[in-house]
C-alpha cells in the first residue's frame, strides 16, 4: 500500500523526500492517500474507508482502490472522475478533471478498458469497453474512446483519432 502510494507521489512530484509534504502538495494527494489506506483490513482500512468515502463524494470521484490500479496515480484537477471498479490501471496514469473509465454492458466492446503505463487522460475524455490502452498514450480533452489504442499515441477528437507520437507523455511524466 505505501509503496504504490510513494509511487502515486512520486509520479505527480518527482523524488518525494517527506511523505506528509507531498499528501499536501499535490491536488488529489489526500484522496489517493485515503483511498490506498483503505485496501488495508481491520480498524485502519475501516476508518480510512469512512474518511475515503467523505473525500470522494466532495469532489465527486468515483474510485474503488484495488490491486487492479498499480502506483503512480495521479488526479490533476480532482474533481468529477470516474473509474470502474474492474478496469485496469497500469504505473504511472494521470486523470484529469472530469475523466471517465467506464464499462459497456454488451456487443462487441464488452467489458471495462484496460490502460497500460504512462497514461494520460485528459479534461472530460471517456473511455469505455473491453478497449486495451497502451503504454506512452496520450488521451486529449473531450476524446471519446471505445477502440485499441497502441503504445505512443496521441488520441484526439469525438470519434477519436489515434495519431503517433514518441514520449507522448514525457511533458507530464519525465524520463
């Protein structure tokens, strides 16, 4: 739990000397902090749930914190994002504001998305279905996704278009 907490850390700030500095620094901190506690059993995970769930539905995100969502984390603007409870989030995945992981009950698409490491989601950008986002993928604001994305792409547009691009998220994620 810590360890995926200082890479959550780590991801929005660099190199993390003090822990408790970084909850405070960057927008989000406190509810991802709150939400990996809350993976924990027994009284802890308890009374991190509670505080979770009060964090949460202030800023309207929709979260369920599991082994499925690796380290690095990062809620730039933590407002109004939503993430099902079954999709796969790889290491180092930014959403911003109003960013939303979903699921699609039936068709060809069934299932929920599947994002791989480096991953950016921008403002209002949607991806739904049994989609595989890959590594170095770069999702632009108001994007509708709901097909494969390879590795170093940029994504944009309603429908979107998958356009390549190398260190597609190095501006947010440096080497």
């Amino acid at each position: 739990m810590f360890k995926k907490w200082r890479m959550d850390c780590e991801a929005a700030l660099g190199k993390v000397g003090k822990i408790g500095v970084a909850v405070r620094a960057f927008t989000g901190g406190g509810v991802i902090f709150w939400g990996r506690l809350s993976e924990n059993s027994g009284l802890i995970g308890l009374f991190s749930k509670i505080i979770y769930k009060l964090l949460a539905r202030r800023r309207g995100i929709e979260v369920h914190f599991s082994e499925r969502i690796s380290g690095g984390l990062v809620f730039a603007h933590a407002y109004c994002i939503t993430v099902n409870s079954r999709a796969t989030l790889g290491e180092k995945v930014m959403l911003f504001k109003g960013a939303t992981i979903g699921s699609v009950r039936s068709g060809a698409r069934k299932g929920v998305p599947v994002l791989g490491n480096r991953v950016v989601v921008g403002v209002n950008a949607t991806i739904v279905g049994g989609v595989h986002i890959g590594d170095d993928v770069h999702i632009a604001p108001n994007t509708f996704v709901n097909f494969d994305v390879p590795s170093h792409s940029l994504v944009v547009g309603n429908p979107g278009s998958i356009h390549p691009r190398y260190n597609a998220t190095i501006d947010y994620f440096p080497l």
